[in-house]
C-alpha cells in the first residue's frame, strides 16, 4: 500500500494509517498489533503533514511482520538525538495551536516499533522505516 501525504493538510491527516488499519483488520490480526501499528503510522504521518512539504508512506505486509517507509521533502531533522526526546519539538506556533507538536511523534513511533531507522538531511527531508512483528 502507497500513499501520498501533503504537507500541511490536517484535514487529510490519518488517512493513511486509518487504511493501513482497516487492511489490518482484514487480514484479523490480533488487535493490540494492530495498535501498535497505527499509531507508529499516525505519529509518522502527522509528522509529515505538520513538518514537511510532501511525502509518501509504503506500507509492506509479510507473513511475520509489517514495515512502513515515510519519505518526505521538507526541511530535514537537525539532530535525531534531540527529537527523539520525549516533549522536543520544532513545530510552529500554528500546529500547536492545532493541539498537535508535543514532542511525542518520534519517541511514540520508537515506543511502538521493533525496528526503526531514521535518515534525514536538513533541508532535503526525512526517511523513516520501521519494521512492527506479529
């Protein structure tokens, strides 16, 4: 499964990892999987919408496990260190009046996931795979 995520459109936020759950369920995996799951994708998705120009969420489904990549072209992560702490953010003004950028994208995604690498290159943008099993 592919998506497309705009930049800045909270109106279509979640969309994506909402799909990837129906699919999910389709397939009747076990219910706290599927959590783990969707709230991976959601974090990286709304990270994308609330940091980036653009990007594209891949989600692979295998008989032991699901990956998702997130890639976007946005203004990159200075240091990945600094943003995997819990309650850092750089989100402007406007998407935390929104009631989103708390700082709990990354660590929420790493809480979620077995595997998770992050490459971003400041200015270029972010690529971000994790790997969940069943």
């Amino acid at each position: 499964m592919q998506f497309e995520i705009k930049g800045g459109d909270f109106d279509q936020a979640g969309k994506a990892s909402s799909k990837i759950k129906n699919r999910l369920k389709q397939l009747d995996v076990d219910p706290a999987f599927i959590k783990r799951v969707v709230v991976a994708a959601y974090e990286a998705e709304l990270n994308v919408v609330a940091h980036a120009f653009h990007g594209t969420m891949t989600a692979v489904f295998d008989k032991d496990f699901i990956s998702v990549t997130v890639a976007d072209s946005g203004p990159g992560i200075e240091n990945i260190d600094l943003a995997m702490q819990a309650g850092f953010s750089t989100a402007s003004k406007k998407v935390r009046e929104m009631g989103f950028g708390a700082g709990m994208g990354l660590p929420n995604i790493k809480k979620n996931t077995d595997e998770l690498i992050i490459e971003s290159k400041v200015g270029v943008g972010t690529t971000l795979f994790f790997k969940i099993y069943y």
